[in-house]
C-alpha cells in the first residue's frame, strides 16, 4: 500500500468524509475516491467500514507507517 493510501485509510478511520480528506490532503475527489477504491482492491474490501474492523484478516494494520 502506497503511503497516500495509508493517509487515507487513516482519515476513514477518524471518520473524514471524502470531501474532507480531498480538502486535508489538497488532492481532488476523485483522486480520493481512487485511492479509496485502490485499498479496496488491495485489502479484498467491499465496504467503506471492512478495511477498518479486520485490517489484520488483510495482512494490514493501519497502524503500520
């Protein structure tokens, strides 16, 4: 994972919306929602939520820099 995937990743778990990790990061929204759907793919996710409640199940910890 890429650490501007990581970035995000961070900013769901603190509960940014979209529009609000664009703003944080100063990157557009559909950079954001790419990024977003690049963790999905990379952790086997199908919600927003999955990567956040079992990131371990993944071979992830969003702890990990």
């Amino acid at each position: 994972m890429t650490s501007r995937e990581l970035e995000v990743l961070k900013m769901i778990e603190a509960g940014y919306s979209n529009q609000e990790i664009a703003d944080g990061l100063v990157i557009s929204l559909t950079t954001v929602k790419r990024h977003i759907s690049n963790i999905y793919a990379k952790l086997g996710a199908t919600s927003r939520t999955q990567p956040l409640l079992a990131p371990e199940s993944c071979g992830f910890s969003s702890s990990q820099s």
